[in-house]
C-alpha cells in the first residue's frame, strides 16, 4: 500500500525558499537584474524578488516564462522533495 502524505505548509514553504534560492543563483550566474527578469518575463520586478524570497506560490505558466528567459529547464529551478 502507497504511504502517501500530503506535504505540511512548512515542508511547502521550504520548497518555495529553495526554489527561489535557486532562481536567485541562476539569475547571478547569468548576470541578470530583477528588472530585466521582470521585464523578459512580463513580470513586476517586486514579485520576481518574492519568488527569491520564497514568499509566494508560483505558477506553471510563470516557472515556465523564467525558465524559458534564463535559458533552463524548469526542473533547474525546482526541488522535489
């Protein structure tokens, strides 16, 4: 029998900050502002900094504009727990 559980909202949360950790150091690598991430993405710059920061619960239509902006897969900017 699959032991299958839900993940907790703390579990969830880290997978965010994680995520965003990751968009953080992709954007660095490739020496991209915020505002230019934004502005690829069609995206407020104030949110891309709530996405590094883990504070929000992004979409799949939005992973797939940044990794599609930064040159990756998306599977570069998500961690599975």
């Amino acid at each position: 029998m699959n032991k299958y559980r839900p993940l907790s909202k703390s579990e969830i949360r880290a997978c965010q900050k994680k995520m965003g950790f990751l968009l953080l150091k992709k954007r660095l690598q490739l020496g991209i502002s915020q505002e230019d991430l934004g502005l690829g993405c069609d995206l407020d710059q104030s949110y891309i900094g709530k996405i590094e920061r883990g504070e929000v619960n992004v979409t799949l239509e939005t992973l797939l504009k940044i990794a599609h902006y930064l040159k990756c897969r998306v599977s570069d900017l998500v961690l599975i727990p």
